[in-house]
C-alpha cells in the first residue's frame, strides 16, 4: 500500500451517503432493575455520515453505544454492521473504533506506541506501521510528539492520540463515548471542530455519545434525542431544533419556558388567557397540552412599549436580570400566567437599554414561537 | 440585655470543650514554632524501633568476628575472619544457601502465578458474593499461625493422611509427600499466597477496566490483552508483591523445619542450629549477616531495576 494521505484510502466498504452502514432494529435492554435500560430502538445510520445520540445522564444512549460497539447484547433486537450482525465476531476481530469516555490510553506506552499498538495487534505489516502511525500523527496535528509518554501530553493531545489510536486502523464505524466530558469550555469547543474536520477527512462513518446539545448540534449530521431509554426523535440538527416532537425535545435543546394549558384552536388556554402558537401534531380541543417558547423567540419591551409585532402579549415584572456577555437573561413573572417565570434572551445588550429587577415590562411572541405539544402522562 | 441570660446560659458541646482543652494543652507542651520539627517527633518512635534493630545488627557483627574457643566454650578474644571462612569453605553451607535462594524463588514464581489470576478475580467480579467468598478463602488460613497451618500440611498429606487416602482409592500405593523440598516449597507458596494477592489487588484495582476494552476493541484477544496491557500496568504491584515473598521465603524457618523434617534446611534454619543447638553464636552471626547481606541485595538490585514498586517511591520505571 502506498503512502497516500489518509482521505485517499477508502475506509468504508459501498459509496458515502447510500449504503446503510449500521442498522439498529427494535434494540431493548433489560438489566433487570425495573426499568429498561434501552426500550424498542430503531435506527439506521448511512455510510459516511456523523450521528450524535443525545440525552441527560441515565437516558440509555451509552448502553446504545455499548451495544452498537458489541460490549453488551442487547436482550432483544439486533444491530447490524455493514450487514453483518455485530456480534458475529469478538470485540477483537471486529472493525469498529472507539473513543472511550476516559479515553483508556496505555499509560506505559508513548503516543506512537499507541497509536501503532491496534496496527500491530492486528498483524499490520511491520513494515509499513512507522509510516502510518506519522501519517495519523500529523492528521492530528501531533507531528513530533510521537515518542512522548501519555502523562507528558495535555488533555487536548491525550485526545488527540485517543481518536488517532481509534482511527488508525481505519475501522468501519467510529464510535465516541463522551470523550469531551471532562475537557474545559475553550478546548471541548476546539475539540468538536477537530472531531468534525477529521471525520470529514476519513469520511468514516460515526456515532457520538453526549449531553452537550451545543456539541450536538455543532458536529452532527443526524442526532438522536434519547430520554428513558427511548428514541425521543431523531432529525437533523436544524430540524430538531426548529421542529421538535416532543416537549422533551424542546427543553432539551436550546433554553425554553413552557406552559400548561389545553388546546383551543390556534393555541393555548391557560386559565382565563389565550395563549398563541403552533399545534405539534393532531389533537383535539380541550386536550391537555404543553406550550414550549424558546427565550430567543420572546420579545421583551418596557410596560406600554411597543409589541404590536407580537400577537400574544403578557405584562409582568423583571424577577431576575443575568448578564451573560452576548446577551442579557430576564427571568419575568407575568400578571397572566402566574406560578410560572419566562426565561427571555435580550440579545445585544450593547445597544439596547437593560431593564432592573423589579421593572415593569411586557413580553410577547408570535403563533409560529411557541410549539404545542400534548402533555403526557407521566 | 434580655439576650444576655441566653448566652450565658450558652455552652459549646462537651467534646468540643475537650477539644479545646487539649489543643490548649498541647500548644503548652508543644509551641506552634516548634511545628515544621512535627515531623520528625512523630517519626523518632519509628526510627528508635529501627535503631534497636541496627544496633542489634552491629553486636551481630562484633560477635561474628570472634571463633568459639571450643575449650571453654566461649567466644574468643582476638578479631577474625574465620567463621566466614568457614562458611565459604563448607559445601553444606553452599547448598543451604542455593536451597533458600532456589526456593525463595520457586516460592515467588508459584505465588505470583496463583494470586494474579485470584487477585484479578476479586477485583473485576461484579458479583458481591463471590468477591466476599475469595476474601475469607484467603484470609481464613491467614489467621491461623505459620506453625499450625504447617502442622495442618503434615496431617493433610501424611502417608495416612488425606491425600493419600484419595490416591488410595484411584488405586495409587501411598507417596512420600512430606519431608522434602517441593513440600517446603509447597507449604511456602500456601504461607505467602494472602500477601501477595493483597498486594496484586490495589495494583489490578488502578487498572481502569476501560482500558482492557479498549485494547479488546483494537484488536488484542485476552491474552495479548494480558500480555500488552495487565502486565505491564500491574508490574509496580507484581515487584512489590514478588520482594515481600521473596525476603519473607528466604528468612523463612517454620516450613523448612516442619515440612522439610530436618532435610531440608534453609539459613534461617542453620543460624538456629548455631545459636541454640552448637551455641556456636560466632558462626551463627556470620551465617545472620550473610543472611540480612544476600536479601539487601536482592532488594537493591530490583528496586534499582524496577522502581520500588508499590513499597513506597513510586520509582519513574
């Protein structure tokens, strides 16, 4: 094999974008606890493509990932990669990476040792290992840091040797347990565009585990919303946002207030006020419902301003006033809907005046802000 | 004030007062200035203790440079070196010697391969029960003494003990388990197994079980796994835990006196025999130094090729 640039090696077997790579059908988990660990899931994922399963913590998308990865069987269903069942094979002789949550990197070994360590295990030519083991050095950008040990390296370069190390025998599938969990701000954010740009590159078809929406939302093609062990939704990453299917969804990604009511036509009624916005779904009038508004859709002005924009309008006062750099957040209780506080982002803070705690304002949104969505029981 | 009373009538806790009263107490006897010296004072009952020992060690010295004067039987006035001699000179010294040092050895090899995999056992079992059962295993032997426990040996594999008596039934005429050297050996690696598991086991416990996987996921099959990454990973454990045995093996008296019937001697065995049976304390003296010699150096030279391992110093190999 010639010493081509990673990207000129074809990974995947079939063309990007139209063979299905993995293919999870009915997938549940039962630990035997109570509740199912993983209930009914479906999913198929193509060829060359970026999916992120997202979810809070107990949510069942690392038991996902560990069944994908074929650590855990599932108690029914099945997972297939590239057509073939996932545990037609042990872990060892399977084609699949992985970036694990505390990255597991060999503390004896230096960063090339490691990275050549799944080339030797899997009986590489041994010719040919120093070469690779470089040319995924510099894909990482870790050129020259090959001989050192894993404890001279920053939390970002462990990282970077984690995805080296899980990518350099070019697998079929990349899977990536949280790895960015434990990374500050600043390098989780460089981190995303770097998991991004490598997987363009490799075009290596990936699944990513987090509770980071912001990382959600910035690496995926496709993401899956997991809550209680079942697929909430699964879409790409605008139309979750816009679009989602459930409340869960809606509180999930991006910051929302929400309102209980029952459906009327056109909206909401929550006591005696009409509220307006957008029915998700087909359901009848009077059914209990939930009403979503994401802060950024709410417009705030002061009492008596002008909202005329607006087709609901609510008059309150300013509980709460957050200075968060490239925008202002208002915790508003409204005369209207008591019990309840909106959460509202004023952006450009600059140029517009700030309104004290204890400010009386109004506040107000339009049909298409808010999203509707039948209350479950729950 | 009408807060007044209350405070008054305000008291802090009895243990707090004693608190109190102690730390007043102790800044008495024992100024703030003096504290960066703190140290060192809680240190002195350790370092006496260490010091008895040494000190002990340089009569053992002085008294091995003297021959007994076998007409008076009392050590001799002028300084020599004979009582090395002697032992440089004698073949049974040299085959003791080669004895203790081969079944240390042996003892090392056997002990370690039987607590790895025991130790690993407990520590990655998600079963609680079977976690608890390999503990009280190991440490039900460990609470009865060394001599009870080789006594126990001696009635278990005697020519009518029960050893013998299943050979029995599958038709094998009794064997003579007892009385030689793979019996001491034997009784040794019984003896050791507990410390070396308890010393496997925090070694094995900082293996991330992640870290298996994820060697499993690239490519490596248990056993490269094994030989890739629990080995070397477990090596501070395996030093620390193959020293102990080792110098405990090696000085050892109560197996080779009992599982070796008097054939099977090993230093500990010979210094005995010079102290108490030959009173002979010259040559018993330099047989101890010898001794307390040979185990420095076998200490030294691992901890200098593999770190102290978990006995301390975290060495950087």
């Amino acid at each position: 094999m010639t010493n081509g640039s990673p990207s000129e090696s074809a990974i995947s077997p079939g063309k990007p974008g139209q063979s299905t790579a993995v293919h999870v059908r009915d997938v549940t988990m039962d630990f035997g606890n109570g509740a199912l660990a993983v209930s009914n899931a479906s999913f198929e994922l193509e060829t060359g493509k970026f999916l992120t399963i997202l979810g809070p913590s107990g949510s069942g998308k690392t038991t996902l990932l560990r069944m994908i990865a074929g650590f855990e069987t599932p108690t029914s269903g099945e997972i297939t990669v590239n057509g073939k069942p996932v545990d037609s094979a042990p872990p060892h002789r399977r084609s699949i990476g992985m970036v694990f949550q505390k990255l597991a990197l060999f503390p004896h070994m230096t960063a090339a040792e490691n990275i050549a360590f799944p080339l030797k295990m899997r009986r590489f030519n041994p010719k040919t290992i120093p070469g690779r083991v470089d040319e995924f050095l510099d894909l990482v950008k870790l050129g020259g840091y090959g001989n050192r040990r894993i404890n001279e390296l920053s939390g970002g370069q462990q990282q970077r040797v984690a995805i080296a190390r899980a990518l350099v025998f070019k697998p079929e599938l990349l899977l990536l347990d949280e790895p960015l969990a434990a990374l500050d701000v600043k390098l989780r954010e460089e981190m995303q565009l770097e998991f991004r740009r490598i997987q363009h590159e490799l075009g290596v078809t990936t699944i990513n585990v987090t509770h980071d929406q912001r990382e959600a939302l910035v690496v995926s093609d496709d993401i899956i919303v997991m809550d209680g062990g079942r697929i909430q939704q699964h879409a790409k990453p605008v139309d979750l946002y816009r679009a989602p299917d459930n409340a869960f969804v809606a509180g999930f990604l991006g910051v929302a207030s929400f309102i209980n009511g029952h459906a009327v036509p056109g909206g909401l009624a929550s006591g005696e006020n009409f509220l307006s916005g957008t029915h998700a779904g087909d359901f009848a009038d009077g059914t209990a419902v939930r009403g979503a508004v994401r802060a950024e859709q709410i417009r705030i002005a002061a009492e008596g301003g002008q909202l005329t924009a607006c087709d609901t309008r609510l008059t309150g006062t300013v509980r709460d006033t957050i200075f968060e750099g490239e925008r202002q957040l208002y915790v508003v209780a409204t005369e209207e809907i008591p019990g309840i506080t909106f959460r509202i982002y004023h952006h450009d803070p600059e140029s517009f005046g700030l309104f004290e705690i204890g400010t009386r304002v109004m506040i107000g949104w339009n049909a298409r802000d808010m999203k509707i969505f039948e209350s479950r029981a729950s | 004030m009408p807060r007044d009373s209350e405070d008054r009538s305000f008291r802090y806790p009895l243990k707090w007062r004693i608190m109190d009263g102690l730390n007043a107490a102790l800044d008495l006897l024992w100024p703030r200035r003096l504290g960066r010296y703190t140290g060192w004072a809680l240190l002195t009952p350790a370092l006496l203790l260490v010091g008895i020992l040494v000190l002990g060690l340089f009569q053992i010295a002085e008294n091995s440079l003297h021959t007994l004067d076998t007409s008076t039987f009392l050590p001799g006035e002028e300084y020599t070196l004979a009582n090395y001699l002697i032992v440089a000179e004698s073949p049974t010294y040299w085959r003791i010697i080669w004895r203790s040092l081969l079944g240390a050895g042996l003892t090392v090899f056997f002990t370690l391969l039987l607590a790895l995999p025991y130790s690993y056992m407990m520590v990655r079992t998600n079963k609680a029960a079977l976690r608890k059962t390999l503990l009280i295993v190991l440490f039900l032997p460990f609470f009865i003494g060394q001599v009870v426990r080789a006594y126990g040996i001696l009635i278990v594999m005697g020519s009518s003990g029960a050893v013998n008596d299943a050979l029995g039934l599958v038709g094998i005429e009794p064997i003579r388990l007892l009385f030689n050297f793979p019996a001491v050996v034997f009784g040794l690696v019984q003896y050791m197994l507990p410390f070396a598991v308890l010393m496997l086991a925090p070694a094995l416990t900082a293996i991330p079980r992640e870290t298996e996987t994820a060697a499993s996921s690239l490519g490596a099959n248990w056993l490269k796994v094994f030989r890739h990454v629990i080995l070397p990973m477990a090596k501070p454990g395996l030093v620390g835990a193959a020293l102990v045995v080792g110098t405990l093996s090696l000085t050892d008296f109560a197996m080779p006196a009992m599982l070796g019937g008097g054939s099977q001697d090993f230093i500990a065995n010979a210094i005995y025999d010079q102290f108490f049976r030959t009173a002979d304390q010259g040559l018993g003296s330099a047989l101890a130094l010898l001794l307390v010699a040979l185990g420095s150096v076998i200490a030294g030279v691992v901890i200098a090729f593999f770190g102290a391992g978990t006995l301390g110093m975290r060495g950087r190999k």
